[in-house]
C-alpha cells in the first residue's frame, strides 16, 4: 500500500510498501514512479519488504523548496533509511536511482548492505547527456506533451515495443502525466549528473542488470563500471531488452534479483 511518510525533519515522501522480511529499498529513473517496481514486490513478498518511494518532486512525493536535486534526494533517503528501514538495506536504483545508490552507499552514515543497478551507470553517456538537456529544454518550452512519444523508441527494446503494446501505452500516459517544471528539472540535474567518484568507496556486494538494448545503459559501458567496483559484483545482460527490464521481461527480472537477494 502507499502512503506518504513523515520524517523527523518535516520533509514528507510518498512510498508503496509490501511484504516482510530484509527491507529492499527501490529508486525510480527520470519520469517514473514507485509503481515501476509493483510487480517486482508481489514476487518477493513473502521474503523481502520492498519499499518503493517516488523520489521528491516525483509523482506524490511533494518537492523540496529549491527543486529538484541528487543532493535532496540522498538526504531524504538517508533518513528515510535511518528512521524506517534500519540496517541491511538493499537499494535496487533504476537508471537515474542508481546514482541515488551510489550516493547513498558511499555514505558514512547509510546502513546499505548490498546494490542493484538496473539500466544504472554512475553517470550518464554522452548520447544521453545531450538527449537529457534537450528533453529539458524542449519541456520547458512545450510541457510533456509529446515526449512519450520520443522516449518510448529510447527506453524499449524493438521487440518490446511489439510484444507489450499495453505496457508502452501504459507507461507513455504515466510519463506524460509527470509537472513538466519538475521533469525538466530532474532531466536537466541528471544530464550534469555524476558519482563516478564514489564508485571505487562502494565495497558492498553489487548487481548490474542491463538490455543488450539498452540505450542509456549499452553492455559495454556497463561492464566497464563494474570492472571498478571493489566488491562482489554479479553482471546480467538480458537479450532484445532495452531500458525497462521490469516492463519488458518481468519473470526473468524478478528471477534474477531474487537470486541475487537469497545468495
């Protein structure tokens, strides 16, 4: 069930949370929402709480006075952790969440035991980067109408895009439906983003999941990262899948962080 979450500082955040067990914690990319990893949290819900948040700013989480920013969400997150979750937390970070991840388990003060990166680099490509302040400069002028219809070819496979036409069509209204100010903003941080400095203080263990389709995460670039990463990295690569493996192939997906999460 979600339900917004009041913490010690008076910030809020909206966060759907199901099952019981080690507490799974699961951050959205640019344009998404808790509801990317509902089904994910049906699976384990017998093993794992999972607790999705939309990052602040994010579909019901109300944003901070200064909009949106990396540095807002780590602090928001970090209580959240503090105060709810405890240690031994898992943090499963999609596309832009998991920079967030990164972020969050290079702290001091974080209790994160273990990482998940779907679709995740510490920073953005460069294809990306110039993609991202475009989004950003044309949402500003034009608002959100219209960029599904961009993003759908980016972030789906080809073969995706034929096979799950409902859950495109579902995910290009949800986009759209996201404040076009708020968006815009996030493109625009994300586009600036990177923690490709932390990368070599997160010695916890590590899974990287990517689409051989992924163009915002390409194989490549992700086995290149986790070549940097000084823990126990475990590396996925999914066949004709682009950048939303939990839309795309949900089974297989579910399958693999299970794995991951009772190794």
């Amino acid at each position: 069930m979600g339900r917004l979450h009041n913490l010690s500082s008076g910030r809020t955040v909206y966060c759907t949370e199901n099952g019981t067990g080690p507490a799974l914690l699961c951050l959205h990319g640019l344009g998404g929402g808790s509801y990317f990893f509902s089904s994910l949290a049906d699976s384990l819900a017998n093993s794992f709480r999972t607790v999705a948040v939309d990052l602040p700013g994010c579909g019901f989480s109300p944003s901070s006075a200064s909009g949106f920013s990396f540095e807002d969400c780590g602090e928001v997150l970090d209580e959240l952790i503090k105060e709810s979750l405890g240690g031994g937390v898992t943090i499963l970070g999609h596309s832009m969440g998991a920079i967030i991840g990164l972020m969050l388990a290079s702290g001091k003060s974080a209790s994160v035991a273990r990482l998940i990166f779907v679709g995740g680099l510490p920073e953005p490509i460069p294809e990306a980067r110039k993609r991202l302040g475009e989004r950003a400069r044309e949402v500003r002028e034009r608002g959100m109408q219209g960029i599904g219809d961009v993003t759908m070819p980016i972030v789906f496979s080809k073969a995706s895009l034929q096979k799950i036409p409902d859950k495109v069509a579902m995910y290009h209204r949800l986009l759209e439906l996201n404040d076009p100010v708020m968006y815009a903003d996030a493109a625009e941080a994300l586009s600036r983003a990177s923690a490709r400095d932390l990368v070599s203080r997160v010695a916890v263990p590590c899974l990287a999941i990517t689409g051989t389709e992924d163009h915002y995460a390409p194989p490549a670039y992700v086995q290149e990262f986790v070549k940097q990463l000084p823990g126990r990295v475990e590396y996925c690569e999914l066949k004709d899948i682009g950048h939303m493996p939990f839309f795309e192939t949900p089974e297989t997906f579910e399958g693999i962080v299970r794995q991951f999460l009772s190794s």
